[in-house]
C-alpha cells in the first residue's frame, strides 16, 4: 500500500516565538512569477546562494549564552562575510547582539574560563610581525556584547594553527596543524633541500594524494598540548602521537580530508585526551582502521584502546564524572558505510559494551547530557535525522519528538544543564536555524536567519510517499514543488550520491530541490536500496549490485510519483545526479535510454577500471565490488556504464572539477568524448578550482544556470523561467 504525506513550506504563515535574528529582506520578492499559479517571486540560484547561514555554534559554561556565527554573502561582488552573535539563553526573546573582536575570528569557543577563544590570521595595530599566520586569539565578553581584547594566546612563528581545544579546567590547550613527524615541536621549519618542484612518494607512503590535496611527503595533522598561564600557551607543547618516532604514531589527527575538533576530547578530569587516528603505511587507502587512542600527556607513545577492533572507531565523548567513554564503532573492516553502534567503555576496567547493538539504526553525533545520565546521538531514520537518548546502563533507546510535525534534519545538538537542548534544525524548505528545548520537549526557535527572508519568495510543498521497490521492499521517496503551480509541471529525477546516503528532508547549498522546484519543476528523488535510514540491511543491498536494484527503485518510483501528482508530465522528464548518482545518470543512459528527455551527470563514474586505479580511498570500490579491479573483474564489469555506451542517445550536461581525486575529472571527460563521438547532444562544464564538490559561490551560480539553462532547453514548459545573471 502506497502511503503519501504532505510537508506543506508555507513559510509566510510560519510564527516564530522568539525575537528572530533579522535577515536582510529579499530585493525582489514583488517581483511577478513567470509560472502559471504562482503569485510570488520563486527562489532563484542567486537567492540560494545569497541566503544568510547559520554556524560554529558554542556555549559558555554556566549554559547562559549561546555565541554563533552567520555567514552573509553580496548579492553584487559574491564575497563571502562572517558575522558573530551572542544570544542570553535565559532571556526569551532577547535580542542577539553583534561581537566585534576587531580581526576576522572563525572557530570561536567558550574556554572553561568564560572568556571566548578564536582563531584568526589578522592582527591588530600596525607593525605586527605574524607574518599572516593564524594564531589563537581570546577576548573577554561582558553580557552587553562588549568586547575586551583581543589578545593573543598563542603564536607559533611560521607555523599556521589549524585547530584547537581548550582542557576543562583551563590550563592547557591542544593545538593542531600539518606538522613533519619528525618534528619534535609545533611547528620545524623544513630545512630539507629539494631540486626542482617534484613531490616523491615511496610505495609504503600511504595516501599521495587525498580528496582535494596532493600529500606532502612526511607532512601530517598532528596534536600538541600546551600549559596556558594567564590565558596565554607556555613551552614548547608535547606531541600526542609521541616524542619518539620508532615507538610513536605516525597519523593524521585530526583525521583526513574531513576531521575535526570531534576527533579530539579532553579526559574530564583534563589529565589526558582522548583521540582518532587511522595509520600511515601502504595499506593506508585500503584500510578503514580508524582508532581511538589516549594520551597521558608525558609525551610518551600513545596507548591504543580500541586495537581489538580492526574496522571503524570514532567519536570519542567521555562521561562528565570521567568514569565512561562513549564512542561509535563499526563491526566490518574495509566497509565505510557500517552501521555506527555506540559503545561504552569503562575507563578503570576496560569493560566495553555495546548499547545500540539491537537498534538498527547508524548513530553519530554522540554528546552526553549535562548530569551524565543518558548519552544523546543523532541517526537517519527514514528522511528524516531525529535526536535520541540512549541511557548507558541498560542501552535502551529513545526517539525524542522536538519538532511539531517532522523533525527533518537535526544537527549541532549540545546539551545544557537544566534538561536543556540547544540544537539546529533545517529542511527542504529552510535553512538551518538555532533551537533550544526544555525537559526534551518540543523546541521554541531562538535565531531567524532565513526563515523570513525564505518566506517571502513562492512556497514549496514536499510531500513523502512510499511504495513497494525492487524485491517487493518498501521504499521512500520525496516529491518537491511550487505549492501554487497550475499546469502540466515537468519532472526532474534527483539521484543521490553515497551510494550509501540519502537526499532526507534537509537543506543543501548545493543540491537543493527547492530552488530546482522554483524553477516550475517537479523534484522527485528516491532512496533506492542502499541508502541511509532504513536499516543495515537494506543499506547493504546495493554492494555488488550498483546498477540492479537501485535502478528498478528508480523506475517503480518514478511511477508511484506520478500516481501521487498527476499534475507531473512523467513524458516530460529530466535525470539528474553527482558522485553517485552521476554514475547512475551513465547508467541508465545505456540501461534506461528512453526514459528521459535529457540528463545531468556531476563528477559520475564511466569507466569503473580507470576509476579504481585512479581513485584514492580505495576500500571503498573494494567492498562495494568485492574485492580489488583485477580480484573481482567479473562485478566491476557487469555494472561498468562504458559497456553501454552504444546504446547511449540521450542529450546530457556533464560537469567535473579538476580537483576531484575521489572521482577525477577524467572520468568526465570520457563521457563526453562517448557523447560526441556519437554526435548526441552535450555540454561540458569543467571547473579547474573545484573539488567533488561546487563551493564557490560564483562558481555555484555559474553551475546553477547552466543546469537550469540546459533543463529549459530539453523540457517544455507553459511559461519560461526568468534566469538571474552572473
């Protein structure tokens, strides 16, 4: 039975309780639609991209205040501005003030000391000879907003800070950056002498080149603690990988490409810290042994305490009274899309437990409430991304209901004393904004980034509906609209990357159904087997089988779409994805080449031969194919889009970024020779400074009207679309 819910984004009629965060208004909201229905102004690319968003969230220690910043960023000259608020959490309806600490600051935190911590590469005065490294900042704040300072805690002279976290008492701060392992303090000038501009890697390496970056050779994150005195580091700092280099660790922490503060905690009673790491060497990019270590703080080696554990260990949040460690594990080496279980471990004995081993869901996110007496963690669960307590003796678990309606993508989740909940929450329809909830209850808003000016423009329906996939499994997909539109509305299938992931019920800078829907199209994505939210089983169904299942869950819910709306042209139709989802674009090309009127292939895999020898993590092709190109040859091939070409006929948009190493740009480019040496029409849309991913914000734009231009051009529409400009 087909089960169909609207999530109706009629965000002029949404109240907020708090005093908002006021957003600029939009320019244009009274600006007629060109969409026949619709009588407001419908989001444009340049709205997405110049929509205000909300981040780095921090709080002092009492619990009082709330410090967090929103990125602004110019409609005319695209530059991207940070703006940090302070908000009184015991003040309904205050007011959030501005902070000025006179330099750019990003990475702001509360010390245990009250005083706010940041980073920043500026300084003030004139003569300042830092050389434009980033150093560590504090300033004090007084509950008007007022600033005192800045002043600098620490400098390492030629040397950048890339992170830090303060200890809970005050006296000490870990500090992180790309460090030799040779280097005995933060921060060795390289004295080695090299003839010319080539980087030489050994075969016992590890990565030479990881996500976006070629590796430096003998150049990793790592961690120093430091004493602070009077706010300000003291001595030269202690490695926690260790002094010794034959008996320490050799690791990047915090882990890469995309580490963080999360991979490093202080033990509570501040005389050690816990971290993650994952070994360098030559099994490196086939391993996913992250592990997690503890530090004693004499500079000794670290002692390893998940080694019995050879795949995924992460997350490590000890207990407030310093008695408990919890942390996420995964049971499967080489498998990077696991279920999460949390663990628990007594810190005197040893003794570790699995609490979450029977609830079939992939937790992350792990906090501790403030009293100590229930673990809390987010998970996907069917679209959305709820909060839930976990109680650390008998490991039961408990979906928390803070939302009215649904929870949508909840994040950022830091408790407070009191049974109090701080947390942000965002959807299809709206940009993250800041909650706090009393007693787990349902949460008033506390900022309006975005809301208001998101409200203003045309508003979008979501609704949700299910039906039965490929092995008569039930699958969920989302359709996205105009709320008003009248007409025949023309379909765009959105296809999600991972493969293990899921588009859920959650705002993206980047693959946006509403902004794609405001253009007057239908939005209709799928979570085909394998993606998240659904259980570890239907998430494994796609290893082995990448263009099997997934594909008939494509087809069936293109269908059950069309049975939910019929106002969707399902003969008007458009497929589009990135990463994974690229890959199937290639796919159904050959597979499914009457489908669609055109197609939108974002960094996809063609060939899946080039790609493993070329990619870099390799344990991920490794599991989902069973094994290396030339062990599982047979399963690489059978689901390999470049045996299909001749079959391909349909127009497609291909795009890559030149800095792409998981899938490299070439790949791109050999579907567009496919594409042209059969004289199908096709564009090439190339970016020599962008990664997987399309961060920049005119290059976002650049990428947003060319897609939307090439849609308009393939599809028929009543009315066209008005386009912004660059």
């Amino acid at each position: 039975m087909r089960k169909t819910f609207a999530l109706g984004v009629c965000l002029a009629a949404l109240s907020l309780t708090a005093a908002p965060l006021k957003a600029d208004d939009h320019p244009s909201v009274d600006a007629p639609s060109a969409i026949p229905g619709v009588d407001r102004t419908p989001m444009s690319a340049k709205d997405l991209i110049t929509t205000p968003r909300l981040g780095g969230i921090t709080t002092s220690p009492d619990g009082r205040y709330a410090v967090y910043q929103v990125v602004r960023t110019d409609g005319k000259s695209f530059e991207r501005t940070p703006t940090i608020y302070l908000h009184d959490l015991n003040a309904p309806g205050a007011e959030p003030v501005a902070l000025n600490f006179g330099i750019a600051a990003h990475s702001v935190a509360f010390g245990p000391d009250g005083w706010l911590y940041f980073l920043s590469s500026e300084a003030p005065g004139a003569g300042d000879d830092g050389e434009g490294n980033t150093r560590l900042w504090r300033v004090a704040l007084e509950a008007d907003g007022n600033v005192t300072g800045p002043m600098p805690a620490a400098y390492i002279p030629g040397t950048d800070i890339h992170g830090f976290k303060l200890s809970p008492s005050g006296d000490a701060v870990a500090l992180w950056s790309n460090i030799a392992r040779d280097c005995p303090r933060f921060g060795c000038k390289d004295e080695s002498e090299t003839l010319g501009s080539g980087r030489l890697y050994e075969s016992d390496d590890g990565f030479f080149r990881h996500w976006d970056t070629w590796v430096e050779p003998g150049q990793y994150n790592r961690v120093f603690v430091f004493g602070m005195e009077n706010g300000k580091v003291v001595g030269d700092g202690l490695p926690l990988d260790g002094r010794d280099t034959d008996t320490g660790l050799t690791a990047n922490t915090p882990t890469m490409p995309f580490g963080g503060g999360e991979d490093i905690a202080w033990a509570a009673d501040g005389k050690g810290v816990f971290f993650v790491a994952r070994e360098t060497g030559s099994e490196e990019p086939t391993s996913t042994d992250l592990d997690i270590y503890y530090s004693d703080l004499t500079g000794s080696a670290p002692v390893e305490l998940t080694k019995a554990n050879p795949a995924v260990d992460t997350g490590p949040a000890p207990s407030p009274d310093g008695r408990f460690l919890a942390y996420l594990a995964m049971a499967r080496p080489g498998y990077e899309s696991d279920r999460t279980v949390v663990h628990l471990r007594n810190l005197a004995t040893g003794e570790t437990r699995a609490l979450t081993q029977d609830y079939d869901r992939s937790f992350g996110g792990l906090s501790w409430t403030a009293d100590g007496s229930a673990i809390l963690a987010t998970a996907a669960d069917v679209l959305d991304t709820p909060v839930f307590r976990i109680d650390p003796q008998s490991g039961e678990v408990t979906k928390l209901d803070l939302m009215a309606g649904h929870e949508a993508h909840i994040g950022n989740v830091t408790p407070l004393a009191g049974d109090r909940l701080l947390f942000t929450r965002d959807s299809i329809g709206v940009p993250a904004e800041l909650f706090l909830s009393q007693g787990f209850r349902q949460a008033r808003p506390l900022t309006d980034v975005a809301t208001t000016r998101t409200g203003k423009m045309a508003s979008t329906v979501t609704t949700r509906f299910s039906f039965a996939g490929a092995d008569g499994n039930t699958v969920w997909g989302q359709i996205t609209r105009l709320e008003q539109q009248t007409g025949s509305i023309p379909a765009i299938l959105y296809i999600h990357g991972g493969p293990q992931g899921s588009f859920r019920d959650g705002w993206s800078s980047r693959w946006n159904p509403r902004v794609l829907a405001s253009q007057g199209y239908a939005v209709i994505s799928v979570d085909f087997h394998g993606s998240a939210g659904y259980g570890q089983e239907f998430m494994d169904a796609i290893n082995r089988d990448w263009g099997g299942k997934p594909l008939i869950d494509l087809q069936r819910g293109l269908e059950a779409a069309l049975e939910v709306d019929d106002q969707i042209d399902g003969g008007n139709a458009c497929a589009m994805g990135a990463s994974y989802g690229g890959y199937m674009v290639n796919w159904i090309a050959g597979n499914w080449p009457d489908g669609f009127s055109c197609l939108v292939q974002h960094d996809g895999l063609f060939d899946m031969r080039s790609f493993y020898y070329s990619t870099e993590e390799l344990w991920f092709p490794r599991w989902d194919f069973g094994g290396s190109y030339s062990e599982a040859r047979e399963t690489y091939e059978k689901w390999n889009p470049v045996n299909h070409v001749d079959k391909w006929k349909t127009p497609m948009l291909v795009i890559a970024g030149e800095r792409d190493f998981r899938v490299p740009y070439t790949q791109g480019l050999q579907s567009f020779t496919a594409l042209q040496e059969r004289n199908i029409p096709s564009q090439l849309l190339v970016f020599p400074d962008e990664n997987h991913w399309v961060l920049g914000a005119e290059n976002s734009l650049q990428w947003h009207n060319t897609v939307f231009n090439w849609l308009d051009r393939w599809l028929v529409k009543d009315v066209e679309t008005a386009r912004d400009a660059p």
